[in-house]
C-alpha cells in the first residue's frame, strides 16, 4: 500500500528528475573546475535521452507492477544517469581544451532551476499527503 501512494503521483517522476540533476550539476561543476587545464575534455550527461527514458517510465506509469523510479543505484548500463557524454559541442581552443566557461555557467544555471523546480513540487506533494493523512485544512 505504501508504495501504492507515492507510485500514485509524480513523485516516483521527481525523484528521478532530482537524481539527474544532482549528478549533472556534479559533472558541470567539474567542467567548470578544469575549464583552465590544458586538453581537458568537457563532459555532460545526456539531457534529452534522460528525457526520452523519463517519458517512456511515465507511459509505463499505468502498469502497477513496474516501478518507476528504481534509483540511482540501480541503474543499468542504457540509463542516461550512466551515460556520460566525454566531449561538447562546442570550439576546440588553442590548448586543445572544448570548455566555453559562459556555456558551462548557463547549463549550471538551467540545471539548478529544475532541480529546485522538482523539489518545490515534491514537498508540495508531501504536504498534501501530510494534509491527508492528518485530516486537516
């Protein structure tokens, strides 16, 4: 039953938005740490096929025996969690670097707005819940 209620809104959905922007925000961060390290290679996770998995598990939401959200830990080797990609698009400078610091910064940027987005939403939820179950207005 307790699985029943959080696999019945979006918080299976959230949890997995949260869980890549965690990781992504790590390796842009990391990007942006080397971006003066002569022949060091930006890296990225894929944002839109972790956006076409999403869509798929959100399609596959009406089946009740198959888990939306199986964790980070549990991820395979096909997940975009695990699929990073080892050079941007982007200009080779002189020092064979392919780090734009303004691009790196921008992405950072857009990455935090959706997680904090995704936790806004989540602890709404939770406050419903807590809502419901207290039975209060």
């Amino acid at each position: 039953m307790e699985s029943s209620i959080f696999n019945a809104n979006t918080t299976p959905v959230l949890e997995q938005v949260v869980n890549f922007a965690q990781k992504r925000h790590s390796i842009l961060a990391t990007n942006i740490a080397n971006q003066r390290v002569p022949g060091y290679k930006g890296r990225d996770l894929n944002v839109n096929r972790f956006q076409e998995v999403l869509a798929e598990a959100i399609e596959r939401k009406n089946h009740p025996n198959e888990e939306i959200s199986p964790g980070l830990v549990s991820t395979k080797s096909g997940d975009p969690m695990r699929e990073v990609r080892e050079s941007l698009d982007g200009i080779l400078f002189h020092d064979e670097s392919n780090l734009d610091i303004e691009k790196q910064v921008a992405e950072l940027t857009k990455n935090q707005v959706m997680h904090s987005m995704a936790l806004t939403i989540m602890e709404d939820q939770f406050n419903l819940l807590n809502v419901a179950i207290s039975e209060r207005i």
